[in-house]
C-alpha cells in the first residue's frame, strides 16, 4: 500500500495540470499492472477533481 500512497503523491507533485494528468495515466497503467483494476479505475474516473487546484492563482505572497 505504501508503494500507491508514493503514486497518489506523484501525481499531486507535478508542477502542472498537464504533466499531473499525465502521470496519472501511467498511475492506473501501473495499477493495472499490478492488479489492482478497482483502483486503476477508481483514480480513472475521480482524479480530475482532485486537481482543480492548479486553475487556482498563484499566491504572490508566497
């Protein structure tokens, strides 16, 4: 389990939108692999809304 908690995290530690959706493709095609298909398809179906908050602005007091 420790090994996809690491791939959830990956695909919440890109620098983008992009390359998040990206990783997550490679994400459920190593889940399936790994036969882990519920999930695969789970991350498949969910993973989108969990990356609204690269639409946010950037936080110039940051």
């Amino acid at each position: 389990m420790r090994q996809v908690a690491a791939m959830l995290k990956a695909i919440h530690a890109q620098e983008n939108r992009t390359a998040a959706q990206e990783r997550a493709v490679k994400v459920v095609a190593e889940l399936c692999e790994m036969a882990l298909a519920k999930a695969a398809d789970l991350i498949d179906s969910k993973f989108n809304g969990t990356l609204t908050y690269y639409s946010y602005p950037p936080n110039p007091l940051v």
